[in-house]
C-alpha cells in the first residue's frame, strides 16, 4: 500500500492520486514524498503524458504534515538533518513548478494541476502552491490555509516563500501570520486558489485545464522575466511602509517571545530582495532555526499532539460509551446559561433550571442572543438557531429532570445551597444519572458528601464566558467512581472542549496556580513595584493579561472572599497577608474591578478599560529604585509554576501534558513555553532551582525549590523524560 | 601633539524643504560648491591647499549619492587635487566631518581640511536611501525600532517633561533666533546664496516663524500619536522597552521639533603652521572630540551620555563649558540635557536653533560649531560645548576654546 498512486488515461493525463492507507486525512510523511518524487520523475519522463492532475482519493485533499516526521528530522540528524530534508521537499516542489519545462525559454514543461475535493491544509497547500493552477471543489466545509504558525512553527516548504510572491507581503500576512483559514470561495478571493468548480467537476474541469494550456499559464510570475512583487519589495516605497509597520506589529503583538512570527517575517524580508530559488534556501534555514528553538517543540507538543491526546481520550478510564443524551443544568446564570448553550449547540438536549422561571428564561434566552450574533455574521442560519433554542427547556420544575444522564449544577457556591440541589435533584433522576457540581473554590468530596451516590458525583469546572473558554477540568473526588470520569470526558468531548482530569484539593489545577500569580502582581505593588512594569512584565513574558487586569477581570470581591475562606482554613500559615492589605482596601473603597468600573484600573462609562488607576500611584507610591524586568517576571511565572509542580508532587496533577495543556487553555499560560512544565524543561530543572534559591532567599519561603524539583536538577532529569506517558490507543 | 584650529566656519542660510523653498532650485551639488568657493574666496585657498574635503551627508542617494564630496569638489572651484570624503553619521554628520578632520590634523595627516556637509531635504527625501533598521525584521526586532518621533515622546515620558514645557522651548528658540537675526549675530557666518549671474537666491533663514506663541503651538495636533497607538502601534514597542511606563505621552508636533530645511555649512580646520603659511588667524581651539553609542529605541538621549564622555576625556567639568549649543531635533532632547546637566538655559543655545531656523541633517554639526564659535567671539567667553543626539542611538560632541 502506498500513498501515492498514478493512472494515465488515454488523453495522456497522467492522474496522481493521493491517498494514504487507514487514515480518514491524508498527511505528508518523507516515505509519501518520495513516493511522489517518483511518480512526478516518471510522468515528466513518459513521452506519451500530456499532463498531471494531482488530487486525493478522500473527501478531503490533505490535513497537513506529520509533525512526528519533522521531531523525527530533528532528533536524528539536528540542524542539519532538518535542513537537509527540508531542501529536498523544495526540490521535489520546484521540480512540480518547473515542470520540465527549459529554464531558458520557459518552454516545454508539462501541465500540473492540483485538484483539491476538500481540505487543503498546511503542505496539503503549500504543495498545491507549487502546481499550476489549483482548483478546489465547491465545498462549503473545507478548510484552506497554512496553520502553521497556530502551532509554533510557520509554511517551510515553500509556502511562506510562493504565497508572497504570489499576493504580495501585506495580503499574505494573514495567512502566513495568523493562519487565517478560509472556505474555497474565500480562498480563491483572497487570491490563495485559481478557481472553485461544482464538486461532481473537479477532476473534468482539472483535465481540461491540462489539455487547454499553453507555455505561458505554466510560468509563475516569479519565473517570468521583469517580475515585481505585488505591493512593492522591502525597498520600494510602498512596500517600505508595509514592511516597517510588519516588523513593528508582529513584535507588538508576540511580544517578542514567538520565534515563530519573528522568523517568518524575517525570511519573508530577506526573501524579497534576491531571485525565487535563493529565497526558498532562506526560508529553509529560517524554519530550520525555528524548528531547533525549544518552543516550537514546546508548542507542537502542548498545542497539537497533547491537545489532541487529550481530546480523544487519552485518560479516560475503561467505561462503555457515556455519550451524554439529556444534559439537566441547575442554576441559569452566567455558567449555567453558558454550558446550556455549549450542550445545546452539541445536539445534547437541556433543561435549564432555576428558582424562579424568569431566571431560567433569561439563561436561555443568553443562548438567543449569542445564536443571534452568529446569524449576523452569517455563521448560524436561523434554521439552526431554531433548532438549537428548541433543545432547551427552561423550567423552575424538577421533575423536567426525568430521564437526565448528566447533571450539571451552576448555584452559588454555598456548600448549604448545593447540598439541598444534590439531594432534590437525586429525588428525581434516575439511578444511573451522573452528578457534576461546576464549582471553583469548594472541595468535590466535601460536596459529594450529599450525594446518596458519591461514586456517580463529579466536578466539571468550566471557565468563564463558557463558549469561548477551550478547557474544561474535571475533579475526581475521593469516592468519584471511573464511570463518572468516562461521563465526564464524553460529555467534554461532545461539546468539543479539551478536558484534563485532577485530583480534589483546594482550588483543583487552574484555580490553584492562577490565585499565586494574581496575588503574586498585588504583593509587587504593595512592595512598590510600579504597577505599569508588572503587567507589562507578565505580557513581556507571554501572559495574555497582567495580573492586576486579570483580577479585574475575575473580581476584588471574588478575590477578597477566596482570601478570607483561605486564610480560615489555613490558619497561622497563611503566607498572604501583604496581598491582602491591597486586595481589601481595594474593596473597601468600592473598587472591585471590571464590574464596578472601578479596580486596579479607571475604566469610562462604557466599561472601556482606561489606565491604571490613578490612585494606586498614591496609594503605593513606586519606590525610587525598581526591580529589572527579569526579576518581576520570575516572580510571576514562578508563582504559577510551582504550583504546577506541586500539584504533581501532590497527585493532584497525575499526567503532565495535563498540566500543560490545561495551564495554556485555561489561563493562557505563557503558550511560547508550552505550559510550566515545558518552561521548566526548557530553562532546566538545575536553572529553575537556582531561580527558586534566589527567590526565596530576596522574597521568602513561597519560592523555595520543590523537593521534586530539587531531585530532577540533582540528576539532570526534564520533565518530558522523567514523567513520559506511553501512548495509550485513543 | 599637533593642535587643530577652526580658521573659518560658514554657513548657507536655511531654505524651506519643500518645493516652494528658495534653495529648492539648486542642486546639492551647486549648494555644496557654493559653499566650498566661500571658504575658497575667504581664506585665498590655492591649488593642494587642504588635504580633503570632509563632507557630511546623510541621504546619498540620486544626486547626493556617489561620493558627494568628489562631485562637490569637482564643480567648485577647488583644485581637482583635493579628494574628497562624503561620510553619514546622521544628524552628526557635520560634525563628525570638522572631528575627523581635526583628529587627522591632530594625528599629523595633513596640515588642514575643509569640513561640513549639506542636506537638501526637499529634493532628496529623508529616508529615502532605506534603513535596515527599520525595514530589516531581525534588526528592527532586536533593536525595539520606533521612528525618532516616538523615541522623542519616549524621552519625554521617562523624563517627565510636559507639552507645555516643549513648547515653551520651541517659543523661546524662535524668539533667540528672531533676536539674533536682528541684532546681525550671523553675518560674518552666513553667505548668502546666488546664482551665477550673482543674483541672490537666499540671505536669510526662512523657516522662522518670529511671534511664535504657546497659543499657536496649542492648536498643533501631535505628530506621532497615530502611529504609535494606532497604525502600526510604535508605542507597544517602546513600552516593551521601557516597561515600567505604562503608555507613551506624545508631546512633539511640526512646532517643537526640527524644520526640514536645505542648507550647507563648512569649517576650515588647519594646524599652527597652516595658518602661518596661509596668513590666517586661528580663531578657536579644538579641544576635544568625542562620539558614543546608546540604546536606540529612546534614540535620542546620545548628547548626556557623550558629553559626560567628553568631559571625562577631557578632564573637564560641566562648569568649564560656557556655552552650549545642543542641536534642537526635538524639544526633549534639550530638555533631557539641560536636566541632566542642571545648566542654565541662558547659556544653551543661546541664538535659537533647529526648531526655529530648521535642521538640514548633513550640516547642521557644522552649522552649531559655527554659531558656538561666533557666540563665544560675541560674548568674550572661551569654552563652548556642541552636541547633537543620532538616529539609532548615537551621540557625538565637540569643544572648541578660543584662542
């Protein structure tokens, strides 16, 4: 069986046929390329092929490249190794666009069209980019770009090189910069693809392309003499603007700590001012370096293969089938509303309940409204939304919970108010129905304590707004038996979130690292760092909010009460009495973030966030002398990252890529790094303790090294070695 | 060691740098001959009589590219035996050029040079031959690169100086430089330009704007505001660079900030024995020279760095200086050095400068050791500082002493 086969019909088309064995998505592997140099080598020899069509045998034309090939090229042979592969992809490719023909005249090569039914994503592009023409399928639901950089890395097999070539930097940099994905009719607007045709006309309208063209149509613009890049070079004028403002945008909006985008950009401009095949070799050496950067691998692993691990079940226990029918939401607020919509949308039907029924009605009413922005943006069809609204019911009546396999409790978080939910909700559902409390702050086995059925009761913590947020943690309580788990991830699953699975214990993963990070932020002022220079320190270090806008965002009062509820529980050994000082006062002078109008921020009537709050400045006046940016930053990735490491110490985190995925996805930790523990194994386990020894000795005993921590940079040991998961059939 | 003596600095007056200005009609090569037979006729140069013509030109490209010293030389009246050097250090190019000169005299390379340089910014745009730092991804990047602007209002953020106090400096520099052309301060420097029937083209400084209040400064919209919060957003650059500021408060517009003029200055530098061959008299001592580098991103903070290296070098204190001329390229630059320093601002640029009279980029290194010189004669003082900041973070000095 091979990937790649070709057939010659009697016009002299020569048809090559991509379709690689037990897999539902063709993806490129080096075996498949050589396959493909060998059917292109023996078409462009046969005297009696006219032409080629290069299409695939699935729905769709190709998802990509396998990302284990290029970890393969990099373990096996370095810099080198990838280099050197990656220049023969660009010899195959170039060997397609030169199709034979005398590099003179530019005459006498042989038609190549790629023929795309569906889906064209990644080298599944970038190899069409090098044919003749592309015509894909008028096919609604095909995606078509180049990802690549949503990943980490960015097009290396030319794509980077051809598409600007082609649309000139300022159109490309959508694709190229931020992977935008289009539909056919997009692609072929946006310039990216030649042509859309009916899907029953694909290979017809392909062959008779091949049999119509002439010399010129096989000659890019970049082969033909007197070639200008469209929207001017580096150097011109034009293109000048374009590439001053490229540079400055792309910093400004990584921040400086994606190689990826940086690299890009970088073969892209050095690539515009020397001929096509010099260009192609830049970007080899670009991808090359971006390959062999820490973070690309850091990135592929959480963001892609992890991810993707997780999503298909990686740790979910042996359990039948727990798809999830009839989904019973308890409490229409905010979350509540929110998971309504989320199950709905995923075919699940819902009953929405709350105390009184114009609550329940507006929770689902919340649903109306986010279909209805959908529908404005041409992305729902009322059809749909009718569909979708039709599946909720809002009822104040708990006997509508009759025949619910999953329940998912949204009340205040009040151990009294849910144990009385628990407990009427058992009164009605049936036997086999499974319990999820979406709390954040109260401990799962405590809860469970009001369940007639605790190995049935479960937490499912989703994050706020609920159908924007990608990760969904699940909490094992002592007693949460393995079939709950399996419900849980099912559930997950079917409204296509990214699930990790923790242990119960004060504030589960997320919760538990965020908290330090935040009070972190809150200490630094109290100390007088300037607030400016800690939020643009955790930005600098690739968090998506400083911690003084997060809990804006999140809430003072929020923070004030998990203070308080801490601080009983932990007794004489809570560490956070300086963050709090700073959090009450906050509080007390009515400023309780983002809701208020009024935090750590000024925001205008309109809720439009302003600056920092003029009166903090007074209140905690800067100190003359202020810690350098790498200290702060320290402190605030830190923060987090022993918790993660703690977590695991603990066995509240019992699979690293868990903690990884889930630190990225639900609270948008430093993605460049790949999660804390893809940090710690770039910086290394012996750097870390120095860092924490630091720490502790300047800002005290929260920074001191975990024993577990202190034993791997004894050994010399990373995380990805020490606690690699053997890959489990998904 | 050999000493190097000023003989003679003149200057062109300023024209507008755009198409309705009245040196816009010549080219930069006319401009630069014109000013180099000045210096020619005033000190009856004959044949081999400098060692090279030093000539500061930052945009050489089209008629200002290709060496423009040579083309200079070659269309003036100097002897074709005499070189020719164009050299660009941006703003300070000519006054790297009278440096050069001076150091080369000093080392015993030659007994004399002609030094300065020219700009004719409305035929030959800013920016126009490219800038890998600005253009190049993995330069810019590396660098923080924002335009002078921004880095400008950066300087005034860090150092907290108000649009109010920027513009009060623009007023002051317009009403010196009023007052000075009043009183007849520039006419032994300024040669006014003619054209080869000698009829006059130029004999005054036409950028000014005497009257200039803090009213119409008020009414000017901020030049760099959309830029950097805006399209491409300069300032998340800046503050990614400077992360204790939380935004960037953009003070400068066209009012505060250097004129784009054309214009050309020269210096005649020679030994003690160049002068005793020539019959010239030295008029001023050049003590010192000196250039540095600095963080590029803030740009324009070189002149503090470089005159505390010079001082140094020289064994000088700031006191011993009575004079300053700090180049005007944007309010916050002398702002920055007279904070720095706490100089009095009587003594710093004391007959206005580059806001009000206009910053020809080439020459106006030349142009202040000229105004510096002139002043301290005016003044009977002896010791003068000239400073200018530098596109990409550079700073470059000179003390003169009159002899």
């Amino acid at each position: 069986m091979t990937d790649f086969t070709m057939t010659t019909d009697t016009d002299g088309i020569a048809t090559i046929t991509w379709d690689v064995p037990e897999k539902s998505m063709n993806v490129m592997s080096l075996v498949g390329f050589a396959e493909l140099d060998g059917l292109i080598d023996a078409a462009l020899a046969d005297a009696g092929v006219k032409g080629i069509i290069l299409t695939s045998g699935k729905k769709d034309f190709a998802g990509g490249m396998d990302l284990n090939v290029i970890a393969r090229m990099r373990e096996e042979g370095g810099a080198e190794g990838i280099f050197d592969g990656v220049m023969r992809m660009h010899q195959i490719l170039r060997k397609i666009e030169r199709a034979g023909m005398d590099p003179k005249t530019l005459k006498g090569g042989k038609p190549i069209v790629a023929a795309l039914p569906g889906t064209a994503l990644g080298i599944g592009l970038e190899l069409p980019l090098s044919c003749h023409r592309i015509i894909a399928a008028d096919n609604a639901r095909a995606k078509i770009g180049l990802p690549e950089i949503m990943v980490g890395i960015f097009p290396g097999a030319g794509g980077t090189t051809r598409l600007v070539r082609k649309l000139g930097a300022m159109m490309a940099a959508p694709f190229l910069l931020e992977g935008k994905l289009s539909d056919p009719k997009g692609a072929k607007a946006g310039g990216i693809i030649d042509e859309v045709v009916p899907a029953g006309e694909l290979l017809a309208r392909a062959k008779e392309w091949v049999l119509n063209a002439k010399d010129a149509d096989l000659v890019k613009p970049w082969d033909a003499k007197g070639y200008k890049m469209p929207g001017g070079a580096p150097y011109h004028p034009a293109g000048f603007m374009t590439f001053v403002g490229a540079s400055a945008m792309v910093h400004g909006k990584t921040m400086g700590v994606y190689p990826a985008a940086k690299a890009l950009l970088s073969a892209v401009y050095e690539g515009a001012l020397v001929p096509f095949d010099t260009a192609l070799k830049i970007e080899a050496r670009w991808f090359t370096s971006v390959l062999m950067n820490p973070s690309s691998t850091a990135m592929i692993r959480s963001l892609f293969i992890n991810k993707e691990a997780l999503e298909k079940g990686a740790n979910r226990p042996e359990a039948p089938d727990q798809t999830v029918r009839k989904v019973g939401i308890i409490g229409a607020g905010m979350m509540g509303a929110g998971i309504a919509y989320v199950s709905a949308n995923a075919g699940i039907e819902v009953v929405l309940i709350d105390a009184a029924q114009d609550a329940a009605d507006r929770g689902k009413a919340y649903s109306e409204s986010i279909l209805d922005k959908g529908i404005s943006r041409r992305k729902v069809t009322p059809e749909k939304k009718a569909e979708v609204l039709g599946r909720i019911t809002a009822t104040t009546d708990y006997t509508a919970l009759a025949g619910c396999d999953l329940i998912v409790e949204a009340v205040f978080e009040d151990m009294k108010v849910k144990a009385d939910v628990t407990a009427k909700v058992e009164a009605v559902v049936g036997p086999d129905c499974i319990f999820a409390t979406n709390t954040s702050t109260l401990p799962i086995s405590d809860l469970a304590k009001a369940s007639a059925r605790p190995d049935q009761f479960i937490g499912i913590h989703f994050f706020s707004p609920v159908d924007k947020m990608l990760l969904v943690e699940i909490i094992r309580g002592k007693e949460t038996g393995d079939r709950a788990v399996a419900k849980a991830l099912d559930y997950v699953r079917q409204i296509r979130k990214t699930p990790i699975v923790v242990n119960d214990a004060r504030f589960f993963y997320a919760n538990r690292c965020i908290i330090p990070y935040i009070n972190e932020g809150i200490r630094m002022v109290a100390e007088g760092v300037a607030p400016a220079l800690v939020e643009n320190a955790a930005k600098l270090v690739g968090m998506p909010l400083g911690p003084l806008q997060l809990v804006d965002e999140t809430s003072i009062d929020l923070g004030v009460k998990i203070a308080k509820a801490t601080k009983l529980a932990m007794g004489d050994t809570y560490p956070d009495g300086a963050v709090d000082t700073v959090l009450f006062a906050m509080a007390d002078q009515g400023r309780l973030g983002k809701k208020a109008n009024a935090g750590f921020y000024s925001y205008d009537e309109a809720g439009k966030r302003q600056g920092l709050w003029e009166g903090l400045e007074a209140q905690y006046p800067a100190a003359d002398v202020q810690p350098d940016l790498s200290s702060v930053q320290q402190r605030l990735l830190m923060a987090q990252v022993l918790e993660a490491v703690r977590a695991l110490e603990e066995g509240v985190l019992t699979d690293i890529r868990e903690g990884d995925v889930g630190a990225v996805l639900g609270w948008g930790f430093a993605p460049w790094s790949g999660g804390p523990f893809g940090w710690l194994d770039i910086i290394g386990a012996a750097r870390a303790v120095e860092i924490c020894d630091a720490l502790a000795a300047s800002h005290g005993a929260r920074f001191a090294a975990p024993a577990l921590l202190r034993d791997m940079a004894a050994k010399g040991q990373q995380f990805y070695t020490r606690f690699a998961q053997q890959p489990k059939a998904a | 060691m050999t000493e190097a003596y000023i003989y003679d600095a003149v200057r062109t007056p300023r024209g507008k740098g755009r198409p309705d200005g009245a040196l816009h009609e010549l080219t930069s090569v006319a401009l630069s001959a014109n000013i180099l037979n000045a210096v020619k006729d005033r000190n009856g140069l004959q044949g081999h009589a400098v060692e090279d013509v030093i000539w500061g030109n930052v945009t050489q490209v089209g008629e200002q590219g290709g060496c423009l010293a040579r083309s200079a030389v070659l269309l003036s009246e100097l002897d074709q035996s005499i070189p020719g050097l164009a050299i660009n250090r941006f703003c300070a190019s000519g006054m790297e050029a009278v440096n050069l000169a001076a150091n080369q005299i000093r080392g015993g390379a030659g007994h004399a040079y002609i030094a300065g340089g020219v700009e004719m910014m409305g035929r030959v745009a800013m920016g126009s031959d490219g800038a890998a730092i600005a253009v190049d991804p993995s330069l810019a990047m590396k660098t923080y690169f924002v335009p002078q602007g921004i880095s400008a209002d950066i300087i005034a953020t860090q150092y907290g100086f108000t649009r109010d106090q920027a513009d009060a400096l623009a007023v002051e520099s317009q009403r010196r430089a009023a007052e000075a052309w009043a009183a007849g301060r520039f006419a032994n420097s300024v040669v006014p330009v003619r054209d080869r029937n000698g009829l006059t083209i130029l004999d005054h400084d036409e950028y000014m704007r005497p009257g200039t209040d803090m009213q119409a400064l008020g009414a000017l919209k901020a030049s760099f505001k959309d830029m950097g919060e805006v399209m491409p957003g300069f300032d998340k650059i800046a503050l990614m660079k400077y992360p204790h500021l939380e935004r960037i408060e953009h003070i400068h517009h066209a009012g505060n900030s250097s004129g784009i003029v054309d214009g050309a200055a020269a210096v005649l530098i020679g030994n003690a024995e160049f002068g005793r061959a020539h019959g010239l008299k030295p008029r001023a001592r050049i003590r010192a020279t000196a250039k540095i580098g600095t963080d590029p991103t803030i740009m324009l903070t070189g002149p503090v760095p470089v005159t505390e290296k010079i001082l140094k070098d020289s064994g000088m204190s700031i006191s011993d200086i009575d004079l300053f001329e700090v180049n005007e390229a944007f309010a916050s630059v002398v702002l920055r050095f007279m904070q720095a320093f706490d100089v009095d601002p009587a003594k710093v640029n004391p007959n206005g400068g580059s806001i009000a009279m206009g910053h020809p980029l080439g020459a106006t290194g030349a142009i202040i050791i000229g105004t510096l010189l002139d002043e301290l004669e005016r003044t009977g003082k002896g010791t003068g500082l000239a400073t200018l900041c530098i596109a990409s973070g550079m700073g470059a000095a000179t003390i003169i002493e009159r002899v």
